[in-house]
C-alpha cells in the first residue's frame, strides 16, 4: 500500500509541475506571440530575425517564472551553472522552434502571416517546449540531493549496535537472578 502511496505523491507532483511550467509557458507564449507580430509587421523585420527575438524575451519571462515559481524549492546555491544551462537549454529550444520557422517559410515557401505563426508558435513551440520541459527538469532546475549517510544500510531484522546496546540493560533486568 505505501508503493501506491509513493507512486501517487509522484505523480500529483508530477502534475503540479508540469501544471506550474505550463503557466509559465502560457505567459511565455503570449510574449513571444506578441513579440514575434509587433517585429514582424510593426517593424517589418525578417521572419527568423523576428522570431529569434521574440524567443529571447520569452526565455527571459520564462526563466524568472520557472525559477521562481515552478522550481522555487530546487537548489539555488549554483545560480551560475544554473543559468548557464538554462540559456544553453533554451538556446537549443530557440533553434528548434525557429528552424521549423525557416524550413516552412524559406523551404516550404509558405509564407503567410498566418502559417509563418503555425509554424512558429504551433509546432516549433510545441516541439522545443517539450525539449525544454525534459532539459529544465533534469538538467538546469534540480532538487538537492539529501545528505547521505556514511552508516552502512540495515537489512531487515539487522540491529546497529546502537539499538542492541540500548536493550542490554532491559535484558539484565529480565533476567533471572542466579544468587542465593
């Protein structure tokens, strides 16, 4: 009963997280939404240029959101690795939404508004999505590992030496007293 117990506290966390990063990526995908349009049309710059801008200003939403909300609770005392592994992660993220965003608009020659967004915020953020949620998770945002201890593992029915030692004088006072 308490493997089901486990196993069911991991999934609800589980849940919970991927709940908490999808948040984070709605926001993140509102930004890069409207990023992405304002520097397409407003501006009028390249497609890729575009989106490799928007990606970068939704990474940076994404980062304070994950860090500071969906994995509040993982170590933080190596914020520069950190970092460093989210910008590399979300790097490889950036090349594959707007790779996707090339290959359709330059090598597929569809070029409207409406399927350059497909295949910006459509399927190439929902390909590195999935990539950064694995890559954060096991990589940049990682819960402490719990201190070890040097004791050697008990099997079952073992005692340490501690616990025999407690019981000797409780073992003296049972047994029978052989003075006359």
């Amino acid at each position: 009963m308490s493997h089901r117990r486990t196993v069911r506290s991991r999934l609800e966390r589980l849940a919970r997280e991927i709940a908490k990063f999808g948040a984070v990526g709605a926001m993140g995908f509102v930004v890069n939404l409207i990023v992405f349009n304002i520097c397409r049309h407003g501006f009028g710059l390249a497609v890729v240029r575009s989106g490799v801008i928007a990606t970068a200003v939704a990474i940076a939403t994404n980062y304070v959101g994950n860090r500071y909300w969906t994995y509040r609770h993982c170590d933080r005392s190596r914020r520069s690795r950190e970092m460093t592994l989210f910008l590399l992660f979300s790097g490889a993220g950036l090349v594959i939404e707007n790779g996707i965003l090339a290959l359709s608009h330059y090598g597929f020659g569809l070029t409207s508004s409406l399927a350059d967004n497909i295949a910006k915020n459509v399927i190439g953020l929902g390909i590195g999505t999935v990539f950064r949620f694995w890559s954060y998770r096991t990589w940049v945002f990682r819960t402490q590992q719990p201190v070890r201890s040097t004791r050697p593992a008990r099997t079952a029915g073992s005692r340490t030496a501690e616990s025999f030692l407690a019981d000797v004088p409780q073992q003296r006072a049972k047994a029978p007293s052989h003075s006359r």
